[in-house]
C-alpha cells in the first residue's frame, strides 16, 4: 500500500458505535460541523437517535469521541512511520510528511476540527501527544547526530510539522500546492530539509 493508498483508506465501521463515529466524520467532512446533528447521524448510520444516547450520552460526547477515533487512527499510521530498527530517517519522515500533508488536503475538516473545538481552544489530548510525537522524533535525530542542541533541534522539529499541517488548514497562503504530485514533492522537501539542516547525512 502506498501512502496515497494509506491516506484514503476509511476507516471500516463494523460495530453500530463505529458507524456512527463513521457517519459524524463523514457529515462533518462533506457538509460541516453544524450539519452533524443527531438525527443526521442517525440516519446515515442506520441506526435509530435513541443508539446515540446509548453509546454517547450527548452530541458532545459523540463528537469528542469521533475526533479522538479519528486521531488514533491516524496515529496508527504515525507509528508505523516512526518504527524499524535501524529507523530510516529519510524515508520515515518523508511518508509522515506526505501522510499529514494529504491527509490534511482529503479531509480538511475534520482535521481542523480534531486539531480545536468549536470554540477555538486546542482539543489538549491531541496537541499533547502531536508534542510527543515531535520530542520522539528529536530523541531519534539526535540519537543519529544531528548537531543541534535538543531546544534547537526540536524548533526544527516541530517548524516541520507545521510546514505540513498548516497548508491544509488555510489552502489559499500556498495556492501553488494543487495537486498530489505538487503536494507529494513538497512534503518530501520538508523532510529532507530537516534532515539537512539537522546534519544528518544521506
């Protein structure tokens, strides 16, 4: 499977909680967060309002619950990224980069809403573990001799992530990322210039 594949891999529901976790990211997805009420989810889960209240409580709860699967799901794939022994720096970063990049790009609404809520405040679970994703990948550069300091070295760390995320968030500050290819391209320069300017060798 290639990342193009990964990214566009949906998540297959198979118990009705997950269908309706499915049915609010997809609503929220193709029409918008105010369009995710409980009757639309219902509906396009196929199940009756009353399973909402079942397996949620509340909207909220559902919500909250549908972002979170939604960032494990994704954090699944981060992993695999992230692992091997020895770990492939070059390679690594560059399908994370291309994963978050187009990923973001596929489905900007739902990523903006598991990035912050409604009211505009960080959802603080997903943040915390983007910040231990980011001090992972500065233990391991570190480990193969990037020669900065780890304040340094996790600046770069962290100025990658954002190169990759923040594209999709608000498309029209880099209209010249129109395409995959174009988007594919980019993201594998992020990498390798935070391979370059760490001063790991190819």
């Amino acid at each position: 499977m290639n990342d193009r594949e990964t990214v566009e891999k949906d998540f297959v529901p198979e118990t009705p909680r997950d269908r309706i976790l499915a049915a609010a990211l997809d609503i929220i997805e193709r029409e918008g967060p105010t369009a995710a009420t409980t009757r639309a989810i219902s509906a396009a889960a196929g199940v009756n309002v009353a399973a909402i209240n079942y397996y949620f409580r509340t909207k909220e709860a559902l919500l909250d619950a549908a972002f979170s699967a939604s960032w494990e799901h994704a954090l699944v794939h981060i992993r695999e990224f992230l692992s091997g022994d020895p770990w492939d720096p070059r390679k690594g970063l560059r399908r994370l980069a291309r994963f978050l990049l187009e990923g973001g790009y596929d489905h900007p609404a739902v990523t903006r809403a598991t990035l912050t809520a409604p009211d505009g405040t960080p959802r603080e679970p997903v943040i915390s573990s983007l910040v231990e994703i980011e001090r992972e990948i500065t233990g391991k550069l570190a480990a193969l001799g990037a020669r900065d300091t780890e304040p340094v070295l996790l600046g770069r760390v962290t100025a990658f992530f954002a190169s990759v995320t923040f594209p999709p968030l608000i498309p029209s500050a880099a209209p010249w990322l129109d395409g995959p290819a174009t988007r594919a391209a980019f993201a594998e320069r992020a990498a390798d210039d935070l391979l370059a300017a760490c001063g790991i060798p190819d």
